[in-house]
C-alpha cells in the first residue's frame, strides 16, 4: 500500500458511513483506491483540518474544534491524526 497507512484506510472502511449514505468502498485496496480518486489527506492536527479546509472554501470561522472534528468529512484517526475525505 502507498499514500496511507493501513491503520488510515481500516478507519475509513469501518467510518465511511459518516459521509456517504452507502458503501464506497468493501476491501483495503478498493479504500485506497477511492482516497487516492478523491485526493483526501492526512494531517497530524486540528489546526491543520481548519487550515486545509479554509484553504479549500470552506468557512470554519464560526465552528469550534469540537465541530470541526465531528465535520462529516473529518475521521479522526486512532493515532491522532485526521483523514480529510471531500465527498
């Protein structure tokens, strides 16, 4: 595997329902294959989600970084990083 890290693609297969009313993908390989379609990122703080999703159009002045976490497009990943999926 490339881009991510297995730990990354398990927790969007497991947490894919947080963003799309139905499956994207069912295998590792299939997960990857969508993340790398779609260009979704990991970075390492909430500060950086904020920051990639103002430089993305997205206006998060107003939301706290509860809300930014709990955003649809956010998976919070076990090690403390953040996978950032546009739907």
């Amino acid at each position: 595997m490339g881009e991510y890290s297995e730990e990354c693609l398990l927790t969007f297969l497991e947490k894919q329902s947080q963003l799309f009313d139905e499956p994207v993908a069912g295998t590792m390989e299939e997960a990857e294959a969508f993340l790398e379609d779609c260009m979704a990122v990991v970075v390492d703080t909430l500060d950086d989600v904020k920051e990639y999703l103002e430089e993305n159009g997205i206006d998060v002045s107003s939301m706290g970084k509860d809300e930014i976490e709990e955003a649809s497009e956010v998976f919070s990943l076990p090690n403390g990083q953040y996978l950032i999926v546009e739907g």
